[in-house]
C-alpha cells in the first residue's frame, strides 16, 4: 500500500492558554537543557513500508537544530520500525514514552501504531501528531491527530467527485479493505449520502487480488458510471481495457498516486486520483516548493508520503514555538490542546488538535488525471466536501 475555509491565524499569535491539564509523563522527559526528545513509529520493513517518513522528519530537525534549536535546545528524533507487527509496535510506543522519555510522537507512518497504542498515548498523557494516519483508530482517538485526511475521509471526498464534480448519476465503490477498516468505510459512504442525499449503486469491499474480471463485469453489469477504487492498478485497468470499460470514470485511492500507476493506465481509460495533499509530482504548487527542496537536498524519494513527513515536523515545530518556558511532556501536550488552527498551503483545511475526543482536521482532496503515462493536475484546488445546496 506504498503509496476552502481556511482562516489565517499566525503561528506567533497562537494562545498557549486554554486546557488545565492533569500531571503529564515521565519527570526524566522534563530535562530543560538536554535534547527535546521526540518519537515517531515507522513501517520501514514489514508491508507498510514508509523509510522516507522518518528521513524527511529528521532532514526538518536537522534545519532547525542549524539555527539554533528550540530555545536552544536540540531536537533528537528517535524512530522505532514496527514492520507493521502490533506486538513489536506496542513494545515502540512504551520504549518511547517510558525508556527514551519523549515529550510527543511526530511522524509515525505506521499502518497499526494507532489501533495498538492510542490506550497508552491516553493514559501516559502524550500526544502523536502522525504523517500518515491509516486505520480508524487514528482519526477517532483524543491524543492522535494525523496530518492527512486519511483513506475514509478521503473516500467521501473521492464519491463526492464522482457525483458532483464529474456529475455521475450510478456512483459505484469497488475496494479491498484492511481488517477492521469497515466501520471506517461504512462511514465515509454515509457521510456522502448525508452531503448529497444520493446513494451508491453497487459496493463491494471484497475485491480480491488475481484476476479482476468477475469484479469489473459486475461494475459493468450494474450500469457504473464511476467507480471508486483503491486496490491493485495494473491487471485491473488492463482487464477493464478488455472489457471495453472506457465510457466509465476510476477514481484511485491516495495509495495509487504513484508514478508506476501512471505508467501501466491504458490512454484510453479515464482514471482519476485522489491526492491527500497537494499533488506530488508538481513541485511548483503551494507548499510543495518546500518539501521539494528539503527531499532533494537530503536524497529523499519524493512521495506523498515524504510531503506527509515534512508537514507533521513543520507543524510539530511551529507549535513547539508557542510553549513559553520549559518544554516537557506535559507542556507539549497543553499546546497542542489548546493550539489556534494552523493554515498549511499542502493541504485544504486548516490543521488543528485541540481538546476533542477525536481528530480528522484535514478534510479536502486535490484530484489528478492519468495522462500520457503520468498525472495531470486538474483545475479548481482541492475539493472540500459540503452539503448539498
């Protein structure tokens, strides 16, 4: 799976007030002159695998330990592969918050970090403020509030296009889902009807791997006009090519968005993609101007998920700025509940933590097209699901 109602608010005018909160973690995290401690849970082995997260964080730290830290102190990322193995993932998080004494997680791109630990960041009083949020658990937990819109929101996002943007009357759903991933699934397609009082005409969240024929003269036979998908690119748009599907608009998951994808899509299909943040494969967006520079200065593969990194450490970074006087764990954690929104031009709404008991604050799509072996930017920025009119 390798993959706008933004108000402006300046970062130096962020209130640290707000929450009184309950005494924070451990006393050792709470050294005012070493290195802020920070920790992050990555895939880099295992089937979610995302080595350049961790890179593109520690290329940010570096940049700002160069100009001379955080008050002067040093920022030390300490990064802990779980190869996408919940036991090995617990044991990460407790390393983390007990042994190494973080003050916060910044970066964890891990496909099982939220579901295993958001128990732990809870009670330890710690907050995680993912690059790359995947299961449920990472949206709809009180100390995790990832920086992307993630693979539910981004669905609802995905079959809002299809009906009101490309004007799809048969909107169709066609994906593989993660165990423990229906809930999530389930809602992101309620949250379409509710928006836009329309329902889908065929789902199937059982696609499986092989040949894809039986699936796509399914899709076919129910009369689809688009169809949302997140599974394997290449056989399918080959056998849909056989099937002479052309006259149907695909709508790719995030995880898709990969300039291999781009390269096995027959010309004559229409296939779109949602993005999570602004398009990758255009440096010159908003936003993407800085991540560009940070992955080619330090030989970063440029990925979504690489802009993902660079925005959790900018965003750690900014409201680390706010905190007046030590930053320890318990500092750390009363900023981000109390932090003012966050305007970040990579994305479509403003990023926020906050004192709630979940967290999606990210919510818009960018949409590109396969074109010519690679992706097409389409017009009109990023898609923000509302109500229908």
């Amino acid at each position: 799976m390798k993959r706008s109602y933004a108000r402006t608010i300046s970062i130096a005018a962020a209130a640290a007030i707000g929450l009184s909160l309950a005494g924070a973690g451990c006393s050792s995290s709470d050294d005012s002159k070493g290195p802020i401690k920070v920790g992050a849970i990555n895939g880099v082995t295992g089937l979610f695998q995302t080595p350049e997260v961790p890179k593109a964080v520690k290329a940010v730290f570096d940049e700002v330990n160069a100009a001379g830290g955080i008050n002067g102190r040093k920022l030390e990322l300490i990064s802990k592969d779980d190869a996408m193995d919940p036991a090995r993932s617990g044991q990460a998080a407790r390393e983390l918050i007990k042994s190494e004494n973080v003050v916060a997680l910044a970066g964890s791109s891990s496909a099982v970090d939220c579901a295993v630990n958001r128990a732990t960041y809870s009670k330890e009083k710690v907050v995680s403020v993912p690059a790359v949020g995947v299961d449920p658990s990472c949206f709809t937990s009180p100390n995790i509030a990832p920086v992307n819109p993630g693979p539910f929101t981004l669905t609802t996002a995905m079959l809002y296009y299809a009906s009101e943007t490309l004007k799809r009357d048969k909107v169709c759903l066609a994906y593989t889902i993660l165990p423990g991933s229906g809930g999530g699934i389930d809602k992101a397609i309620k949250d379409w009807s509710d928006l836009t009082g329309k329902s889908l005409t065929l789902k199937n969240v059982a696609v499986g791997q092989g040949d894809p024929t039986r699936y796509l003269v399914q899709l076919k036979n129910a009369g689809c006009q688009a169809v949302a998908y997140n599974a394997t690119v290449g056989p399918w748009f080959q056998q849909a090519k056989v099937q002479k599907m052309q006259n149907i608009d695909f709508i790719l998951a995030a995880n898709s968005y990969t300039d291999a994808n781009a390269k096995v899509i027959p010309a004559d299909m229409n296939v779109y993609a949602g993005t999570e943040w602004q398009p990758y494969t255009d440096p010159s967006l908003p936003g993407n101007d800085r991540w560009s520079k940070i992955a080619d200065k330090n030989g970063i593969q440029k990925t979504a998920f690489s802009q993902g990194a660079v925005m959790s450490a900018d965003i750690f970074v900014q409201v680390l700025k706010t905190i007046k006087g030590d930053i320890t764990r318990e500092s750390v954690t009363k900023a981000f509940k109390t932090m003012q929104p966050i305007n970040y031009p990579m994305v479509g709404t403003p990023y926020v933590f906050g004192p709630d008991k979940e967290h999606n604050p990210i919510k818009g799509s960018q949409f590109v097209k396969a074109t010519n072996g690679g992706w097409k930017v389409l017009p009109g920025g990023f898609t923000v699901p509302t109500p229908k009119k």
